[in-house]
C-alpha cells in the first residue's frame, strides 16, 4: 500500500516511516496541510493519508476538507487531543478514523490495516455483492462503483458513511445495535467511546441523505437497540 504521512515535525514522520515501511507498505511524506492536498492531487495512487491535525497555517482538518472536494482516500487522524468533540469535529471534517498521541506501533498498524483492507474485501465478494441496493426516499447504492444516489444525484459519503450505511443495507429490515455496527465497519472491537463515533457518522449520513434529518426516515434510531433500514 502507498501511505502518505503528513506532519509538520520530523520526529514524527521518520517514527511513522520506519514502521510504515518495515510492515511492508510505501511511504510518501509531506510537511503541511498544503503538500498533503498537492500530494493526494497529484498521486491517485495513494491509499491512505495519515495526517496530523495540529499543523501551521492549515490544519489537517482544514486540509482534508480541501481533499474531500476531489477525492475519498482514507484519511487516519494523529492528534494530542482526546476530547469527544475534537473527535466529532475530525470525523465531521472527513476523516475516517482518528488515533490518539502516543500511541502504539501495533495500534497504529491496525488501523492502517483495516482502513486499506476494506477496498479489497469488497472488490473480492463475487457472491452478487455489486447489485444495486435500492433504499426509502430513493436512496441508491451500487456497490460496485461504491456511489450513493438520492433521486438520481450523486451524494457525497465519506468512506466510513458509505461502510456504515451498506452494512445496514445488507442488514435492512434487521436492528443493528451500535457495537455490532462497530465491529463491522471498523473491524475492530467496540470500546465505551465507540457509540459515540457511531451517532456522529449516522448524523452525517442524515444530513446528505434525509429529506428532513431531525425525523429520519431512511435510517431508523430504533430507541435503545440501534438502528435499521427498510
């Protein structure tokens, strides 16, 4: 896989190639939140962005704002904050998981690993997986080109909104609890903050997706159980 690193302190880039590198992916680097939008501009190449959100002059929030308006390359937050609302404002911003300073090399991997293996995964499904998926309100999901549609207008998912939203798809007409959307979508196992990181996404599917988000129609809250779709 070709990683891309962002961050503005040394250090921290060479920490993050030497273990990029030594679990066999390639490594690209830049120094800013403007070399990582010219990087992902110019590289299509690139599967995964591991960027740093406190950086000069533009943000790694700001920066992957400016990325979402050309491409949906996973973007793995590093960051000193833990507060759920730097969380919220992450995964709102665009990114698709978010990891905490200091952390693990084996943490870090993990991550990286299951934001890259989900392309593959799905692409190796030849069990019908690539029909259309025809949900309320004239939602449409085509798994093979991974695009969402509302009455015929493309709608503009991230990658964890997309995940999310095809496993209650596959799941519809079935209560998903927000562990068991979890565990599906990141791969990994829910922890006490997890059902946080849920409500923010399924907030951001409600927006692009419901004709009125404050009285959903297309993805339930089924109070106390989860979530489904019909």
């Amino acid at each position: 896989m070709r990683i891309l690193v962002v961050d503005d302190e040394p250090d921290i880039r060479n920490i993050l190639r030497l273990l990029l590198v030594n679990a066999g992916h390639e490594v690209k680097e830049a120094t800013d939140g403007f070399g990582a939008v010219e990087a992902v501009r110019e590289d299509q190449g690139i599967d995964l962005c591991i960027m740093d959100v406190m950086m000069p002059v533009l943000s790694g929030v700001e920066a992957t704002a400016k990325i979402r308006t050309f491409s949906t390359v996973p973007i793995l937050f590093l960051t000193a904050k833990s507060l759920e609302s730097d969380k919220e404002a992450a995964y709102s911003g665009g990114g698709d998981d978010y990891l905490v300073k200091p952390f693990s090399s084996k943490e870090l991997l993990m991550k990286v690993d299951a934001l890259t293996r989900r392309y593959n995964s799905y692409r190796a499904k030849g069990d019908g997986s690539d029909e259309l998926i025809r949900l309320f309100g004239g939602v449409l999901i085509s798994p093979e080109m991974r695009e969402v549609t509302k009455n015929g207008a493309y709608v503009d998912v991230r990658d964890k909104e997309y995940e999310m939203l095809l496993y209650l798809a596959k799941n519809r007409g079935r209560v998903v609890s927000p562990s068991e959307l979890y565990e599906g979508v990141w791969n990994e196992m829910p922890l006490p903050s997890s059902n946080n990181t849920i409500t923010v996404h399924i907030l951001n599917l409600r927006r692009k997706l419901e004709d009125n988000p404050s009285s959903p129609k297309v993805i339930r809250t089924i109070w106390g159980r989860g979530y489904q779709v019909d």
